[in-house]
C-alpha cells in the first residue's frame, strides 16, 4: 500500500546547479538539504519545505519537462505568485481546474511546475 510521496526528481542539464539554487532558494523559498556522498558526485541537488522534496538530478541528453510536471500545493498563492514574479519567474494563471487556484511556472532550465491553491466552492442554499 502506497502511504506518500517522498520525492519528485526532475532532470537538469550538467552545470545547472547554481541556476537551480537560485531558482528553487531564493524564488520558491525551499532549503537544499545535502545529497547522500554517493550521490553528490553525480551532481545535480535537492531541496525541501516542509514535507515537499524536490530532487534535481543531472541527465547527459537533457530535455526539460513541458507536459510533465509536479503539483506542488501553496497556502497564499495570490502572494506565492506575486514573489515568483517579483523575482523574474514567468507566471501563468490558469482557471481551468474547478475548486482551485492554480498558475504553472517553469524552473531556468524549462521544467514545468503547478502551484495551487484549494478554494471553496461556493453552494447557493435554498431560495438563493
């Protein structure tokens, strides 16, 4: 039985590194938690706020997620929006998913994400 998530990877392309920590520390306000040694001489990083982990891992033929992409749930996302764009990250509302705010981002090496937000539904009682 699947109980949680524990990370999301995406690919980067080598050397992306510092972008990334830019990127996903100062824009989206996550820390980067140290790889295992092992790993850390393959490159790439990984990033944590509060239960998310995000892993940026190196891939040789590099080609960044468009379609794919993580959901990645934010609590104030009107504010969480107006940071990512107040740090030159493009921001794109989209109001297609009934019940929630949502806008897609894409990290400097063109992965796509989703940021959304629960909203409810209003439901009209009798005689409204």
């Amino acid at each position: 039985m699947l109980t949680a998530v524990d990370h999301v990877q995406l690919a980067a392309p080598a050397g992306s590194e510092d972008r990334l920590r830019t990127y996903y520390v100062d824009t989206l306000g996550m820390t980067e938690i140290p790889k295992p040694p092992a790993l850390a001489a393959r490159g790439g990083c990984w990033f944590r706020s509060g239960g998310v982990q995000l892993h940026l891992g190196i891939e040789a033929d590099f080609c960044p997620a468009k379609k794919a992409h993580p959901g990645l749930r934010v609590t104030g996302i009107e504010r969480y929006g107006a940071r990512l764009a107040a740090h030159g990250a493009h921001v794109e509302w989209d109001e297609d998913l009934p019940g929630h705010r949502r806008f897609y981002s894409y990290d400097p090496v063109g992965n796509r994400l989703e940021f959304l937000e629960p909203v409810e539904l209003r439901t009209c009682g009798p005689g409204e």
